[in-house]
C-alpha cells in the first residue's frame, strides 16, 4: 500500500448551508469525525486519516429542495460540485469499505437535500492490485468469433415460464439463425420447470453440437446469481459443460460476491444492473454512471449494461451515448468492458446508436428478435442488416428497401414505437 496516495471522489451536492460547510461535514462525517468532538480525534489522527474537502463549485441557487431535509431559513439551496479526497490508509484495497466511505451514511446527512457521487479517481497503485475483467472487449470477440461489428444477442423470452424443452427449441432456432450471443432473463436463475443444472445441460448440448458443425460457438449466459457457494457451483456447472458465460444481477449480489465470481476467470461474466434505477434515476441522488462502472471494472466484470438509445425506461439517449464511452475509457492497462445495449431494442435503433461510432457493443433485442413477424430466425438477420445498412452509411428507410427481414421489423416495431408516443 502506497501511504500517500489518495481517492477523490467528485460529488454534485444541494444544500440550504454554505456549499463549504456542508462539504466540511461530508469529509468529517466519512473518516475521523462525528457530530461532536471525541477525545480521540487528535490533530496527528485528523492529518493522517481526514478527508480532505479539495475543491467546492458553486453552481446555482434554487428555492425549492430536491428532497427532505433541513429547511433553508431564507428559502435558498444551494448546488455544488465537490471534490474530497481521502488517504488509501483509511482502507486500503478494500471495494466494499471504499464504497462505505465514499458513500455510506451521506445520503441521510440533512445538511443535504441532495447528494450524488459523480466519478472516482482512483491512483495507480489501485489498478495494479485490482485485475480488472479477464477478458473484456476483445475476449468476448475471440470467444464468439465477431470482429468488426457488434455482437449481436438475444434474451429468451418470455421471461420466466418455458420449460427446459422450450427453451432448447429456442436455442436451436437462433444458432442456426448465426445468433452470438444468448442470455437467461435476470427473473430466471432455477425455477419450478427449468431447473439450473437440467438447462445448462441441454442448452450447451444444442451449442456444443452446433459449435461442432459450423465451428461458431454461440455465447449463452445462464443466470447464476444466488448465495455465494452456490454461485460457484453453477459456475463450475457451466464450466464442466463447455460454456463461456455467466450472468450476474450485481446489484442483488453485492460487489464482493460478484467479485469473488469474477476472480475465477474461467467464463466471461455478463453484469446485469437490475435495480439501477433506484441508485441514480432521481439526479440529485445515489451514483452516476461513470462512477458506478468503474466500480464493477475493478470487479472484473466483462460486460456491463447501459441501457439503450430510445429505450423504454426513463433514461435519455446521451446519457445511454455516455455510459458507451465510459465502459469504452481507458482505464489504466485493464481491458476495457463490453457495454450491453439492451432494453427495447430493434434494428431500428442501429442508426442512432451508431453515432457512437463503435461496433465494440454487445447490442441485444428480445421482444425485437423473438417477436418478429417472419419469426426469431428473421429477427436475427434484421439486426445484422440493420448494423450494416448503419455501419455502410445508409440511412432506416433505404436500409428497409434493401433488406426483407429488416423491412418486416420496421413495419411492426416502428409502427409500435409511433402508437407508444
């Protein structure tokens, strides 16, 4: 552990006090300090293990607060950017006393009607000891064999209910089809009739023969979240079977769990974020994305979800063009992560998604592969029209004039997203 390196976290802040006072309390109420003086929070303790308020921006003033907290006597909140940083010391390589620490008790504080935590810088010695993913952008490519394009996946649908049998059917239908990539929904771990270990067992028969016969091996992420010690047995269920992948819901398991899954570096491992929205949805609260991933880069995941261009949650499409490129940052010498396109998707977003300008995307459709009209087969040659008519420069319209399959998506998807609005 390097003792004179720190952690700065930047967080945008609301508050009815001074923006400095109110960073004042963070810093103290996040290392050495409480809300009133103990005799042992001497001034040698303070200088090794405070936070330390680097940096307040005062950025406007507004008259109502965001959330609950102390009333302004007149009626003014204030908004901030503010940078603390603390000693490594205060806990070394340790994610989840990190995380404590850079967030923990703060949202409660009611010095603050808001408080989010914006981006982490982390020093080197950080990166050294944490791996990163154990294959990234470019494992997930040699693994299923696309290069210069985006992996395109599905999500079998319907969500919860088919039998293993059913879902074997599927499998079948969307390999042949020249599907890559193949993913449980994350409400789907063992249920009642498709058992984990009877589904890896039949699923990876069905890839395995293909694999044999056209020398493509289709990447299928079954769902292990669970308790840890039977994560890793899944794991190694998945392992022993010849599969690639492995589906965590990180925010259900943890950071430690899925770290602990990760640290395996047999499979890739597929982060699912469920559950993202109550973390950041409202902006004055919770993590923003670019803090978030580098969280679960450190982890080791592989890939990790951001949304979707005109998606059908609440989030917009430069914030979904933003998280793309944070998952794409350099982030020291770790490979970077797969960021998922997922949520609503069909053909029909390839075009503005591609303003991206980057085919390093796993980009996924469910209801838009296995809902087409001409069948699953056809969704999946839609979408690989779509990102080539994207990729060559053309534009939806001629891109449905060329191509049948894509041409059958736009006449039921574009026309159910005009009904939607």
């Amino acid at each position: 552990m390097r003792f004179m390196e720190r952690i700065t976290a930047t967080y945008f802040i609301e508050t009815p006090f001074a923006p400095e006072k109110a960073a004042l309390v963070l810093a103290a109420e996040q290392s050495s300090g409480t809300f009133v003086d103990v005799p042992g929070e001497t001034e040698e303790l303070k200088h090794r293990f405070a936070a330390k308020v680097e940096s307040v921006e005062l950025l406007e003033t507004v008259d109502e607060p965001a959330m609950p907290g102390t009333t302004s006597k007149n009626g003014e909140y204030h908004r901030a950017i503010v940078k603390v940083s603390w000693s490594i010391e205060n806990f070394g390589y340790n994610l989840p006393v990190m995380v404590s620490t850079l967030q923990g008790n703060l949202y409660e504080i009611t010095q603050f009607t808001g408080l989010k935590l914006m981006d982490i810088d982390l020093p080197v010695s950080f990166f050294e000891y944490f791996k990163g993913p154990a294959f990234g952008v470019d494992g997930c490519r040699k693994l299923t064999g696309v290069n210069e394009r985006p992996l395109i996946g599905t999500i079998i649908k319907p969500s919860i209910g088919l039998t293993v049998q059913q879902t074997v059917d599927l499998v079948k239908i969307l390999a042949e089809a020249g599907i890559d990539f193949i993913k449980d929904d994350e409400l789907l771990s063992s249920s009642a009739n498709s058992n984990f270990n009877d589904r890896v067992d039949a699923v990876m028969n069905v890839i395995n023969a293909h694999a044999g016969k056209t020398g493509k091996k289709v990447m299928y992420a079954f769902n292990i979240s669970g308790e840890i010690d039977e994560m890793l047995q899944r794991y190694e269920k998945i392992v022993n079977n010849g599969g690639t992948c492995a589906m965590v819901s990180i925010n259900s398991v943890g950071l430690s769990a899925a770290k602990k899954i990760c640290d395996q570096k047999q499979l890739v491992i597929h982060a699912h974020r469920n559950g993202w929205g109550m973390l950041t949805r409202h902006p004055l609260l919770g993590i923003d994305f670019k803090a978030y991933q580098k969280l679960w880069r450190l982890a080791g995941v592989d890939q990790l979800h951001v949304n979707g261009i005109q998606n059908k949650f609440w989030e917009s499409d430069d914030s979904v063009v933003n998280s793309i490129e944070a998952c794409l940052a350099k982030m020291y010498d770790h490979k970077t992560v797969l960021p998922v396109v997922s949520s609503g998707q069909w053909g029909g977003q390839a075009f503005e998604t591609w303003r991206t300008r980057t085919v390093d995307l796993l980009y996924m459709a469910g209801g838009g592969i296995m809902a087409h009209p001409m069948g699953a087969a056809a969704g999946v040659i839609a979408l690989q029209q779509a990102w080539k008519a994207a990729v060559d420069g053309m534009n939806l319209e001629d891109a449905a004039k060329m191509y049948p399959e894509f041409a059958k998506s736009v006449e039921k998807f574009g026309k159910k997203k005009i009904e939607q609005e």
